[in-house]
C-alpha cells in the first residue's frame, strides 16, 4: 500500500491533464478511500508517520521553529512540519539555515535543520563543527539514499541524487562532528534512533545526526510515548573529590570564579549565582560566557579573554592562586592561563573535575556544584570588593589599558573607530537587547560592553567563525525574547549577507551593524601588523575587499530601514532610530581602514 504522504502526491494531479485516465483517477480515489480507512486503523494502534514523529518530539522539546532550505529527501519533513506545530523558516543558503539553527539551539535550549542530502547538508558542516566544540544541540535530520538508489548505484555504477559515488558519504562526513549519527533504513529504527539522539544533544549539549533513507518519509512506525529525559552524565562526586575543592578554595588567599557558558548549556547558572554569592568571591566570565551570569551583580571584574584582555582584569584572574572555572570552554586564547595557571586551575564541567594538572575524575557538574554550595559558607573570601569592578560603563572597564594613540595614517582616515562604535552600543543596550558578535577586530571591546541582564550575548568566539553573528542573529530572533544586536565585520558579512532576507521575510527585528573598513581586517592585524602603524604600503592583495554598498544591498533583499553613516553623531542618531524600528535594520558603519581597538594598538 502506498503511504499518506506519496498518496498527497497523487491527488496533486490536474484531472484535466490528458495523461491521466479516467481509469487512473478511480484508481487513486479508491485507494485514497482504502488508505483513508488504513491510515484510521493504524493511527488507533498507535502509529504516526515518519515525519511527524520526528516533528512531535521537537515539539515535546519547546522546538517551534524547524530550518532549512527545500529539497526532494527532506520535502515530506517541511510538509509535516508545516501542517503541524512547527513554522518552517526557509533561509537563502543552506549555510544561513545552520547558523539560524544554531543561534536558535543556543538560545531557545535546542535548534533544528534538514537540508538536501550532498549539496545541501555537507554545506553546514563548519556551522555544526562550531556547534560541536562550543556545545550547541542541533539535530540535523537529512533524507538519505533508498536502498533502491544504492543497489542501482553499486550493481550499474549511476549515481542517485547528489551522491558522491559512496553509500555513507554524508553519515561519515557528519560523525566526527556531532556525538551521535545513525542512519535509519527502516521506518520501526527511527523512533529508537531520533530519541537516542535527541537525549545525546541534551546530556551533552552538542549536534547529532539523524539519516532517513528517503523512501521511508511515507512509512508510519510507534507514536511517541513519554517524554525524553536526559540522565547526568557523570557519576555523584565522591565526598573526598569535594573535600579537596573545598580545601583549595579555604587556604586560597585571592581567588576567583571563571563563569563559562557551559552553566547556561547545563541550567546551571542558578546554582553557580548561588555559590559565587556564598563563597563571596570575585567572578569573571570567558568571552564565550560573557553574560551567562548577571554582571550587575556583586563581585563582578569583568570578562576574561586571555592575553587581550585589560590588565587589570589579566592581573586578577592570572594573579589568582585559585582559579575556579565552571563550565568554560577554553580556546586557544586561553593556553596562557591554563599553561602559567595549572597548579591554581581548577575545571569543573561536563566532562568532570580536573584539579590542577591532575586527569579529570568523571563526576555529574551539577551534583558537583550542589555539594560545593553546601559548604560555601564557610569559605568565604573577604577581597571580593577589591577584584570587583568599581563601575560597569564601557570607558570605566577599560581604564587600565595603555593609552597608545592612534598612528598619523590614521587621524587622517574618515570613519569611525571601534572603540566608538562599541562605547555607543554600550550605552544604548538594555535588558532587552541581545548582542550578537562576531568574529572581527570589534570582538575585543566587545568584552567591555555593559550587558544588562543574563543570557544577553550570542558570539562563537571559540570556533570564531567570520559571518557567523548575521545568520545566528535569525534564529536567535525567533528562540528568545531579546531584540538581536548584531556586530559584524564586512568580511563576515559578504559571507552571509543573504540572512537579511530571512529577516525581512519574518520581519524579525535584527539591528545589524557592518563594520566596513574595506579588507579582512583581523587577519591583516594577525599576519602583518606593520601595516596598522603606516608603513606605506597597500593591505595585502588578498585582504582587500570588493566594495559593497551594504545598505542599497539591504534595500534589495527588503530591508527598508538601513543606512550608510559616517560620523559619531550620525551612528548615535541611527542606533536610536533602529532600535525602535519595528522591523529589521541595517546601518553600514564606515570604519578607518587603520583603525585598531586600544588593546591592540602597537
């Protein structure tokens, strides 16, 4: 018998078209009456079609928004997806779909896409790579080959549909990158196959992927039943593995907590508030986690991004004798403080407890922080105050870094400097903003940023991946409450541009900023400094970027509200005007081409 969603298919002929029979047509409605009357019998024993399972569990898990771009092994999925309780959100590139994804997992607790099999998912695999190592549960749902098309393929050498010539090619290109991948080939599997990798992305917070051999998208198997409910991922902690926390933290004479997203990923951040709190101690977050915690609370010294970050903030958390980080994820950015820190670190988070230089002992990090707080209150610290920053303005956190002026070349640039930018959005952003940075010179004063509130910074600073802040910024849009911020580099931005179409479409309320200085700026500070000082010689050719006028781009891709400015003064009125648009904005902010944030001029 032929399945619900490949009936659908037939109905869609036009009985007016002469290759259609009158015979044909009783044909198909006495079968439509016969699978009507089928489709009732197995929905009263407690089957579902392939496609809804898969939509009624993300549903089960807060899931609204399902993203993608269409396709002919994942079509049935949209289709189910939009007759039910999902809004499908098709993006303009397949890349765009993984970002908007992934800025909704990471901000609404897990994102969703399905993508065209080859062509279409293999396009994401920066987008999950990034999601993998900083934790973001993603499921990928991909419609793979039929066994039809791989015997077809194997005994007569034609290739089916964006096929590599390999059975398994995208299954192998996707395991290394997500920490569960199966690949379902008959219609009973996928009920086992999607909760397993449903419960994975929650325990560990990162991608899986999820194969359906195409012709199983009209196949009905077990309705869901019950809910899917992740375990700890590691064992209790054993008393003497809490008793040698605590012994560290009471004869520490400076120490510290380092607040990583991690405490966010694990709805941790309660308990970790809780403890600081007790302990009485001065906390810092990593970049990645910078405002997983409220920084208007007590004690707050700032965000720490290893050796660019302030000196006063640097002498704090490397001058500490006791390091306590939870949940961080520690990027290259951050082999100083654990190589020059090792006997005072201490790491606690999903994958246990490492105390100094020690292996890490597997124990559950919420269990681990529940017996720490317990005994908290005998530990506390008496220099809180005076690690504690004495006022949260932009220009008050950055106040201890050299004043290192800018170079001749530079005064005589127009634009707007970085600092500038990042002090006015400072001063503009509430508790209703999200800020979303990417990869680009802006991401150091971006740490200085005064965030009102918790959970109010998107950036993948460990990944760093350039354009990643304009795609996220759309499903971040649809996960959470907060307006997205977004700050981008124009070498980011030409990477992603299309998203401003999604957010036209949805009429999300994006704010973008790019940042056009003209070239691939962080990767000429990195490999030729030099050059910001003025020597006299043009950008490497391969830095250099093709003008855009971003803001008639906008235009275009029904962005009404976007605009071109110069000026400090001319930015400042814009933002305002942005931030109270209903719809999308974009303002194409002219940077000097020389200009260098302060910590990092030579």
């Amino acid at each position: 018998m032929i399945g619900l969603w490949r009936l659908q298919e037939e109905l869609r002929m036009d009985p007016t078209d002469p290759t259609l029979s009158r015979r044909g047509l009783v044909a198909v409605s006495m079968a439509a009456v016969a699978l009507g009357a089928a489709a009732t019998e197995a929905q009263a024993a407690g089957t579902v079609t392939v496609p809804d399972y898969i939509v009624e569990r993300l549903h089960g898990l807060g899931v609204r928004h399902l993203f993608g771009v269409p396709g002919a092994t994942c079509d049935p999925l949209f289709e189910a997806a939009q007759a039910g309780p999902l809004e499908v959100v098709v993006t303009s590139s397949d890349l765009d779909a993984g970002y908007a994804a992934d800025g909704y997992a990471r901000t609404a607790g897990i994102g969703a896409v399905a993508l065209t099999y080859g062509v279409g998912a293999r396009t994401i695999l920066p987008v999950v790579g990034g999601a993998y190592a900083e934790r973001s549960p993603m499921l990928i749902v991909n419609g793979g080959p039929s066994p039809e098309d791989l015997r077809l393929q194997n005994e007569l050498g034609t290739l089916f549909s964006h096929s590599d010539g390999t059975d398994d090619g995208d299954l192998r290109a996707f395991q290394p990158v997500t920490a569960y991948a199966r690949r379902v080939t008959r219609a009973s599997e996928l009920p086992e196959v999607l909760d397993a990798a449903l419960r994975t992305a929650l325990e560990q917070q990162r991608p899986v992927y999820v194969e359906v051999a195409r012709n199983l998208w009209w196949s009905r198997c077990t309705a869901p039943s019950g809910a899917i409910q992740p375990v700890p991922v590691g064992p209790p902690p054993e008393e003497a593995l809490l008793a040698r926390i605590q012994q560290r933290l009471a004869v520490a004479r400076r120490p510290i907590v380092l607040a990583g997203v991690g405490l966010r990923r694990f709805g941790l951040q309660d308990t970790a508030a809780a403890l600081i709190e007790a302990l009485g101690v001065p906390w810092a977050t990593t970049m990645l986690g910078k405002a997983v915690l409220d920084e208007n609370s007590g004690g707050f010294a700032g965000v720490y991004a290893g050796t660019r970050s302030v000196p006063e903030l640097r002498d704090i958390v490397e001058g500490s004798d006791c390091v306590l980080a939870l949940g961080c994820v520690f990027g290259r950015q951050y082999r100083h403080l654990v190589t020059r820190s090792t006997n005072s670190l201490m790491r606690v988070d999903v994958d246990g407890v490492r105390i100094a230089n020690e292996p890490a002992v597997s124990a559950d990090q919420g269990a681990v922080l529940d017996g720490m707080l317990a005994s908290a209150a005998s530990l506390a610290s008496e220099w809180r105050e005076t690690a504690a920053l004495p006022a949260l303005d932009f220009a008050t956190r950055r106040a201890s870094l050299p004043k290192r002026p800018h170079p001749a070349v530079r005064q005589s640039e127009a634009g707007i400097g970085y600092d500038t930018v990042m002090a006015l959005l400072s001063e503009r952003l509430t508790d209703e903003h999200l800020l979303v940075t990417d990869t680009s010179l802006s991401m150091y004063p971006a740490a200085e940023v005064h965030i009102r509130g918790r959970d109010g910074v998107l950036c993948n600073a460990v990944w760093a991946s350039i354009g990643y802040s304009v795609g996220a910024s759309v499903g971040a849009a649809l996960g959470q409450s907060r307006r997205p911020v977004v700050v981008c580099g124009d070498g980011g931005f030409q990477m992603t541009c299309q998203a401003l179409s999604s957010m036209a479409r949805h009429e999300l309320p994006n704010v973008v900023l790019v940042l056009d200085n003209g070239l691939y700026g962080i990767e000429q500070w990195l490999l030729d400094k030099a050059w910001y000082a003025g020597n006299g010689r043009p950008p490497r050719a391969h830095f250099a970027l093709q003008p855009w006028r971003y803001d008639a781009l906008a235009q275009a891709m029904g962005v009404e509200h976007a605009v071109r400015v110069e000026t400090a003064e001319a930015l400042a009125t814009a933002l305002d005007a942005s931030l109270t648009h209903p719809g999308p904005s974009l303002l194409s902010v002219r940077v000097p081409p020389h200009d260098l944030p302060q910590e990092l001029r030579a």
